[in-house]
C-alpha cells in the first residue's frame, strides 16, 4: 500500500518570503503521479501543482515549484514571493496504478505581514 | 464553469439516526469520488464512480455506509445508522475521467457532526 508523509504539522512564514513544504512518500511504483492540493479556510480544496513520476524536470506553476527526488522518494513544494492568500492547509497526494488518491496528513502554512 | 456542488454544508445529528449527502459534479465530468474528512487528518477515499459504476469501494464501511450515482450524475453518500466516529467533513470531488493525472475538482464539504 502507499503511503504519503508530511512532517511538518504546521510551519509559518513571512509575506514575500520562500517556504518550503515536505513530503515522503512510499511505493512500489515506478509510473505514479504526485500532487499538492491547497485548502484554505472554509473553502474548497485546489490543485496546486501536479508531477509525472516519469518527467525528470521538476514542475512549476507560477510561484509554486517542486523539487522531486524519486530516488528518495520525496516531493518537496517551493512558495516564493509567499502571500496572504498562501495562508492553507497544504495536502501532499499520491495516486498510482489504482487511480486512487492517497493524501498525507497536511501542513498548515501561516503567512504573516 | 460551475463547480461541484454539495448540500447540506452542516449537519449535526444524534448517534444511531441517519444522514444523506448530496453532491452534483461538474457537468461533463465522468469520474465522482466521495471522501471522509476526519478533523487533523488528510481526506481517505470512501467511494469512486465512474458513470455510474463503482471503480473502487474498498474503503467504505458497507454495513452504514451507501452511496449510488444517479444516471451518471448526481450521487449521494448515506450513513445509516450513524456513529460518533463518523464525525467529519464529507467531500465529494469529480474529475473529467478516471486517469491517473486527472486533477480532481472538489465541493465544499458537509460538515457532519454526530452526538
């Protein structure tokens, strides 16, 4: 079974600053796809940024980045120029052969002025 | 485009009553997934249609728990009879089909709260 870890419960970060979220995660796999999903207070959970475990280049989306290490098996997203609206709970996913998305527990991120 | 829809947002009930969710994906979207929310944790899949079969059932606690999708629309999400631990936020998400890397759109959740 997979499983997908973030260890950081919560972490906070200065407006304009660059923060870093981590996350494991453990297969058997070696076609899968990882996510980080987005869910604000009292709002929808959002894609944030998605990567192919094939594709060796790491994937950005604006000022969202990931720094992918299959070997290690670690999916790290990258917040640069960190806003107000940053402010969420961050959930690391993985899904596989089975389609099905596994979410980690989540990091609540806290960006203060 | 209109998002997926879900109601109620809030329901509070007694343990042993009964609970219906109701959830209307995006329209054109084949694939509808129903999660459990518990409070500090990630969402766990219960349940995912496609059209209107279910792909993967392996986690929904069948003696309370059923859920059917209309004609390959709508679905709703039952719990009958309710327990204390089933206390969360129920999401239901759809995605265009059942790819892989399909992103998954969500809905806003039913907040469920047993006593």
């Amino acid at each position: 079974a997979q499983t997908v870890t973030q260890s950081q419960p919560e972490m906070s970060v200065q407006e304009a600053e660059t923060v870093t979220l981590s996350c494991t995660y453990d297969t058997s796999e070696s076609n899968y796809y990882l996510f980080w999903y987005k869910q604000p207070p009292s709002r929808q959970m959002i894609l944030v940024i998605r990567q192919e475990a094939y594709k060796q280049q790491n994937a950005t989306e604006n000022r969202f980045s990931v720094n992918f290490q299959k070997a290690a098996k670690s999916f790290s997203l990258k917040i640069s120029d960190s806003q107000l609206g940053d402010t969420a709970m961050y959930f690391c996913a993985f899904t596989g052969t089975a389609s099905k998305l596994t979410f980690g527990t989540g990091t609540r991120l806290q960006v203060t002025l | 485009e209109a998002g997926v829809a879900q109601s109620p947002r809030y329901k509070i009930i007694e343990k042993r009553q009964s609970v219906a969710f109701w959830c209307n994906p995006i329209s054109g979207h084949a694939t509808l997934y129903w999660y459990q929310q518990i409070l500090g944790q990630g969402p766990k899949l219960l349940i995912q249609f496609q059209n209107n079969g279910v792909v993967d059932d392996s986690q929904l606690p069948k003696d309370r728990f059923s859920a059917e999708r209309l004609k390959g629309v709508d679905s709703t999400l039952k719990i009958q009879p309710a327990k204390l631990e089933d206390s969360a936020v129920y999401l239901c998400a759809s995605s265009l089909d059942w790819d892989r890397g399909d992103e998954q759109f969500f809905g806003p959740g039913t907040r469920l709260t047993v006593l």
